[in-house]
C-alpha cells in the first residue's frame, strides 16, 4: 500500500477536526476492505470482531492532531 500521509499541521482547530475526518474516513475503508479479506481456516466460522466506529477513530485521530499543533495555543501579548 502506498499512501501520501498528510501533515497534521492546520492552523486551526476546526480545520483539524476537519482533516481527522478525512483521515478517519480513509483509515476506516482500509478496515472494511481487510476485515472482508480474511480467510475462514477450514470453513470455520470465526467471528470476525465488530468494525471500529467512523467516530472513534476520529477522535483518535484529532488528539493526534491536537498535539501535533500545541493544542493551538495562541501567544499572550504581554
């Protein structure tokens, strides 16, 4: 798999929370696509684990992207 990741770097907040979407939906079709690659040994039929909410991997992925920024912490003049 060759993918271009992106910088984590936005200039606000809300352009994070907007990247941390796009990147959740990319990450979250990736799951889907390998869940429904794998094999069931001998025909059995393992369970294959619950999918993990859109949700949560973006908010994984926004704390990422928080902290990459500093939390956007704007300076104080002073």
């Amino acid at each position: 798999m060759n993918t271009e990741l992106p910088s984590l770097i936005t200039p606000n907040p809300l352009s994070g929370m907007v990247l941390a979407g796009q990147l959740s939906e990319k990450l979250h079709g990736q799951l889907e696509q390998a869940n429904a690659q794998v094999a069931q040994p001998g025909g059995t039929n393992y369970l294959v684990p619950p999918p993990v909410p859109r949700e949560v991997i973006s908010s994984i992925l926004f704390y990422a992207i928080t902290a990459a920024n500093g939390g956007w912490q704007k300076s104080v003049n002073g």
